[in-house]
C-alpha cells in the first residue's frame, strides 16, 4: 500500500513561476519529507517537517503539513528550468513512496 | 559529503539467469532499504534492514528474491531467476535511525532480455 500520494502526476509551468504540489497520506506520521528525482538518477531529500509543525522554508521551497487532513503540499518559488525533476512525498512510517509529480520547468 | 555507493550502475541480463546487487550504505547508518522503481513509477520498497535485520520484507517476491546484510553494513539483493517483468531501477537507501531522511544511491538499471 501506498503511504504517500502525490498530486498533480503531471506539472508544466514557465520558468519564474511558483509550483505546487501537494500529497495525501493515510497513517499517523511522526514526520512527512519530500524528495526530488532527476531522471535516471536515484532520490535526493528536499525537506522533512514533523508532525508538529505547520509550515517550514528552505531556500526557494515552502513545504505545509496539515495532520488533520493528512495532507501536505510543496511549493517552489521562481522556478529554473534546472527545477524539471520528479518529485516525491513519504511519510516516515515505512517510507513507501506515491508516483510522484513529474515537474516541467520551461525556459 | 558521503554517499551511498551502489554497484553494477547497469546490468544486463537473460531471462532465468541470475542477477546481484550491492549496496554501501553512509558509514554509520544502521537503517538500510532496498527499492524498485519502473519507469513512470514511484520507487516500490521491497526490503527494510535495521543492523543485519530484516523490519519489512513485506513487498518482496520471495520466491525469487532474496536480500541479505549480514554484517549490518553493506547489503546484496539477488535475483534467481529474474524474469522479464524484473527490469526495472534498483535502488538503496540509508539512514542514521529509523524514521530520519534518507539517502540514496544512484541505483542499478537492470535490464532483463
């Protein structure tokens, strides 16, 4: 079964542009993190925000955790095209992966 | 900055031939996943090692795969026989406990003809 589970599958946006997207889960979670996948390449952690949090910033990313809804999203400001990239949400119990957000940046 | 080391980066293979990875996870990490991933998919955990024991071992086919980390460092995953619908990217992540970020390799593309 699948603990995290990302939406839209499929995003294409101008290069500035801000992304969203988002991601819902099933279970109680201590914490919530997304990663980033480059085609072809293994998974590169983005960010992790617990369960008690609401909100946290890293450089352009924005990432809010709602455990009432069991939903989070991602949001990547001024998008560069270097930002075209699959990306994942996984929550820590079991660390299954959804299939992903395939982001397009275009220049 | 250390990473997790995998190897072959490619294998190619015959169906009922018998294939093997290997995974080194970060120095020190005690937790250690194994991952498929078809093309267009998100990655399918089929192995979680705490140290040399297996937590979840739930998603993999036992009959042809096995998974070992016997001294609760690196780790192997053997396919026998790997069949058509094996072909797919391998992947190993690790991280310092259970629960904390993970840290991926830069996978097996196996191709089985």
């Amino acid at each position: 079964s699948q603990q995290g589970e990302e939406d839209p599958q499929a995003l294409s946006i101008q290069e500035g542009e801000n992304a969203t997207m988002n991601c819902s889960y099933k279970t109680s979670i201590n914490n919530l993190q997304w990663y980033r996948q480059n085609s072809g390449r293994g998974l590169v952690h983005l960010i992790l925000i617990r369960s008690n949090e609401r909100e946290k910033h890293s450089g352009r990313l924005r990432v809010t955790l709602d455990t009432s809804k069991k939903s989070s999203s991602l949001l990547i400001t001024a998008s560069r095209a270097a930002d075209t990239a699959s990306y994942f949400c996984a929550t820590d119990y079991q660390f299954y992966f959804g299939t992903g957000t395939s982001l397009t940046v275009i220049p | 900055e250390a990473e997790v080391a995998q190897s072959p980066r490619y294998k190619i293979t015959e169906k009922s031939q018998a294939v093997a990875f290997w995974c080194d996870p970060i120095s020190g990490h005690a937790t250690l996943y194994w991952y498929r991933q078809i093309l267009g998919q998100g990655p399918e955990l089929l192995v979680q090692f705490q140290d040399e024991s297996v937590v979840d071992d739930s998603q993999l086919p036992k009959d042809r795969f096995s998974a070992e980390r016997l001294k609760g460092v690196d780790s192997t995953l053997k396919i026998q026989p790997a069949e058509l619908g094996d072909s797919a990217m391998y992947l190993c992540a690790s991280s310092l406990r259970q629960n904390e970020k993970l840290f991926f390799g830069s996978g097996t593309q196996l191709s089985v003809l």
